[in-house]
C-alpha cells in the first residue's frame, strides 16, 4: 500500500478521535430515557364522561376481534405513575360508537408500577379515520392528556390527516402494547 494512502489513513482516525471527544461532554448529561411525552390529539366528538370503572370492555355476544393492550404510564424520567387514570372509547366492530350508553368505555386506573391492562376488540373502521382507540390519560390531580392510538399496517393511516405513527401500538398475534409518557418530572 502506498505510503502516501496510510498516512491520510492515520489522520481520518486521528480527525474522528478528536471529533468524539468535543461530543462527549454532551453525551454525559441525564438523558430523559423515556424519550418523547406522548403527543396529545382531539378528543373527537364521541367522548363520554363517567365510563364504567373496567380493564375489559368485552361484553357478552359482542362482535370482533380480540385485542388486549398493555402498557405503562411513565413521567419524561420513566418513574412510573402509580394511580394514573386511563379513559378509553373506541368504535365497535362495525365502526359505530354508542352515544346512548357505554358499550367500548371504560376507564381504568394503572397500578405501582403505571401498569394499565386493556382488553377489547379491533376497533372497526369508519369513513375518512384510519382505525383508532381514544383515551385520556390522567396522574392523580392531574389534568389529563388525550390522544389517540393507532395500528401499524392498517390501510386508513396513509389516508388520515392526524394519523401519527408516533401513536402506534406495537402489536404482535391480538397482543398490543403502548406506553404513555406524560408531561411530569
Ligand atoms: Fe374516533
């Protein structure tokens, strides 16, 4: 090899040593290892207050397909938030919500460690919405966050103007999993 070719060699390794340490004081500082705080979107015109306290929205007879979501509160520090209030709502199978009862709501408050439980069906789709569960998420005393999850692979995401990818679910054979990261410290 030519002489000339290690010497240039040598000192792109020298450039890159040197590069690493000006960034490192910057890799030394606490990184909020939750990442972002889950991004808020409408409430949408269906919600209803006063859900029945339930981790399982199925009833019997119901039409759909099983799907349980599981998960956990947590603060930007990942300090779980025991307590926390989760609201869901969501379509039943056919698309339709109930706006005279509560069937598909149902409230739920997580455990010690923000643990929340869900267990429901695949929301069906209606016209102009990719497929979607509400839900409000609140820490004790605290006012709530409200947003909306979503499923990877559903063919209405591409097509819905608030769809956020940000907001889907992991989801693997009916098994989803999603957690939420409020804005507390
Ligand atoms: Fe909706």
């Amino acid at each position: 090899m030519p002489i000339r070719h290690l010497q240039f060699s040598r000192r792109l390794v020298v450039g890159g040593a040197a590069a690493f340490a000006l960034v490192r004081p910057a890799l030394a500082q606490p990184t909020p290892a939750c990442g972002r705080v889950t991004a808020a979107q409408t409430e949408g015109p269906f919600f209803k207050p006063r859900s029945p306290l339930r981790a399982s929205l199925i009833e019997p007879g119901m039409a759909g397909e099983p799907l349980r979501i599981t998960g956990r509160v947590l603060t930007r520090f990942c300090q779980p938030v025991s307590g926390a209030m989760l609201e869901f709502w969501q379509a039943d199978a056919a698309g339709a919500y109930d706006n005279s009862g509560y069937r598909f709501r149902g409230h739920q408050l997580a455990d010690a460690e923000g643990r929340y439980d869900l267990a429901t069906i695949l929301p069906g789709r209606y016209p102009g919405r990719a497929r979607h569960i509400h839900v409000k998420v609140a820490a004790p005393g605290r006012p709530p966050l409200t947003t909306q999850l979503y499923f990877p692979g559903d063919a209405g995401n591409a097509r819905d103007g608030i769809w956020r990818r940000e907001l889907e679910i992991t989801l693997a054979k009916g098994d989803g999993r999603f957690d939420f990261v409020l804005d507390l410290g």
